[in-house]
C-alpha cells in the first residue's frame, strides 16, 4: 500500500519527503474489492458528516452495520443514506442537518442495510 503523504495545512517545509511513485486508491481506500461500490450522495440531509450533495461515497456491502455508522438503507423500496442508531426501542436513521427530520423506523417498515458507507469523495471543483 502506498503510504499518504502528510501535509500540514500551515506553512509548508521544503524538507519534508514525498511519495512520486504510482497511486492505487483502491489498495488505499477499499477492504474488499467484490464488495464496494461507489454511489452519489443527492441532497443535503448528511451536510453535518461531511457528505454534500453530489459527494461520491465508497460503500461497503460485506461490513456489518453497528450503531453509528453511516450507511446506505433501502427503507420500505426508498434508499438513503443516513447515520444508524440503534436504540433500547427501536431503530433511527439520523440526519446530520437540523433541517432534515430523523427517520424513526416502524415496526412493520422494511428496512435493509445495503451498506456501510467507509469514505466520502468530496469534490472541491
């Protein structure tokens, strides 16, 4: 694995060392391959994770969805992506911006975990 370069956001050194080798982002950023997939955030309920509208996640279906993770869910035929919290009552799905209301999950609702999103691919251009 290539290892990253550290960069302070300072001033920078012209004695600090650099990697001018190939990149792979897959060896760096995706555990298994057959299992990550990369999908488009749309909307703004996730702005408070850091996840804006049009931000690529790498989603990873082999990971097992704990509390607190950031995943991809199809709720009832919908999918979204939210923060999941596992609570003594129930299941929530978080939004990480006040002005997107938490999905409380019904008893009856067909939830399903379709993955668990590991990185966000944040566009600055």
């Amino acid at each position: 694995m290539v290892a990253p370069i550290a960069v302070a956001c300072g001033f920078p050194s012209p004695a600090q060392d650099y990697y001018d080798g190939p990149i792979d982002l897959t060896d760096m950023l995706v555990d298994d391959q057959a299992a990550t997939f990369i999908v488009r955030a749309s909307g703004h309920s996730m702005t408070g994770a850091g996840i804006s509208d049009g931000d690529e996640l790498l989603v990873d279906r082999s990971k097992r969805a704990q509390h607190g993770d950031i995943i991809v869910a199809v709720l009832d035929g919908e999918l979204t992506v939210k923060r999941l919290e596992v609570t003594r009552t129930g299941v929530v799905l978080r939004s990480e911006n006040t002005e997107h209301p938490d999905i409380v999950v019904a008893e009856l609702s067909d939830l399903q975990v379709w993955g668990v999103a590991t990185y966000c691919i944040h566009h600055l251009r």
